[in-house]
C-alpha cells in the first residue's frame, strides 16, 4: 500500500512555523552577539600578562569545544539552578535576602541564548585569535610610535584587519551556530524544529513536517549567508582604487 502524500496539516500550521523561523532568527542573532562579545573578551584575556588569566581562558575554550552542545544545554537548563538555589540559601542565612530564592535559574529562551553564546564564543576565541596573530607585529609598533593609545591600536590595526581576514570563517562558524539553534527544542525553546515537533506530534505527517523544515532551514541559511555579504561589503571591503 503507497504512501500518500498530505501537506494539508503543514499549510494549516504554517503561521506557527513562520512565527518559529523568526525565534529561530532572534536566538541566532542573539547568540551570535554573545559569541562575539565572548570571542572578543577572550582573545584580550588569552593575550593577559597573568597566566592563570590565559590558562583560565585556555581550559573553558578546550572545555566547550569538547562537550556536546546539548549537554551544555542542558548543564544551564537543569544543573545550574540546582547550585542557584543553595547559594540562594546561603546569602539568605548571611541575611543579605528577605527569603532564599533561586539565582541561577533560566527559562529555555535565555538557557538557548546563553548557550549558543557560550558555545559559539569558544571557537570565536580561537578563530578571533588566530586572525590576530596574522597581524605584524610592526604595525602594532608603528601604532603606537604615532601617539595612539594601545586601545586604538588593537581596535584600528589589530581588531578590524584580524576581523577581515578571518571574517569567512567566522561567519561559516555563525551559520552552523544558526543551525544548532534546533537542539534548543530539547529544552522547549520557541523556534522552527519545536514547531515543527508540535505539528507532527498532532498530524503524525512527518515526512511532510521535516521536509517543509528542511526547505525552511535551507532559505534561513541563505538569508544568513546574504545578511553577512552585505556586512563583509560595508564594513570589511577595501577601498576602491
């Protein structure tokens, strides 16, 4: 007996997929954000003249790159608040609270926003940082003969010119960070897949379902690859002769 085909479930949840295709936009941006602040931040403590600073650096890029992002999901969504609430009950008996309450505990969007930064921000150190050492060291040295303060100097000669060369890489490791977004629904975070999730629980259509979120997550992709073109001509282009 062959299959038949049936998009009417899909068509009539389409709304709801649109609306996770921008929560799925809005925790990409958002984590990309973070992952560049990250990124940013830990390439300046990586070069710190106090070791324990580097190695503390060191060992959370080493620690985040080599343990599955959906463990790190859910290490922020479940283990964390089980610290936050003993150390809610801590500062209460110190009497700095009226009563303890939870300090650590997140709700799936904000778990989804930080570990996405989190994650995308270990590999931005290390490709930040190699953009970095591309730099010649003589025109940090030529900077400062000008008269600019050393934070002119890594933000003028060192920071943009590392951000260009490494930007491709930088925003191929962004568009997989947009894809990653869909193992948030692990943790009930509102974007495409726990959309698509909802419908096929209710229609049972799950080729129709996955095949529609394919094509879904093919045009994001797109639309990423689009958005960072347009910044690499903006920002990133040298000059026309």
């Amino acid at each position: 007996m062959g299959y038949a085909f049936d998009f009417s479930p899909v068509w009539e949840g389409m709304p709801s997929l649109l609306k996770g295709c921008l929560g799925t936009f809005a925790l990409a941006i958002s984590g990309m954000i973070l992952a560049t602040v990250i990124g940013i931040g830990g390439v300046i403590l990586r070069h710190s003249h106090f070791p324990p600073v580097r190695w503390l650096v060191m060992t959370f890029v080493e620690l985040i790159r080599n343990t599955p992002f959906l463990v790190q999901c859910y290490f922020i969504f479940f283990a964390l608040p089980l610290l936050g609430e003993q150390l809610g009950v801590a500062i209460f008996n110190l009497g700095l609270m009226d009563k303890p309450g939870n300090l650590l505990k997140l709700g799936p969007t904000a778990t989804a926003i930080i570990a996405l930064g989190v994650n995308g921000g270990a590999y931005a150190i290390e490709i930040i940082r190699g953009g970095v050492q591309s730099i010649n060291k003589g025109q940090v040295e030529a900077g400062l003969a000008l008269g600019l303060h050393r934070t002119q100097v890594f933000r003028l000669i060192v920071l943009k010119p590392a951000l260009r060369a490494i930007y491709p890489s930088l925003t191929s490791q962004f568009t997989l960070l947009t894809l990653t977004t869909s193992v948030a629904s692990a943790i009930a975070a509102y974007e495409l897949t726990s959309v698509a999730e909802i419908i096929n629980g209710n229609s049972f259509r799950t080729f129709e379902v996955y095949f529609t979120v394919t094509i879904m997550y093919l045009i994001i992709s797109s639309l990423m690859a689009v958005g960072f073109n347009a910044l690499s001509r903006r920002y990133f282009s040298y000059p026309v002769k």
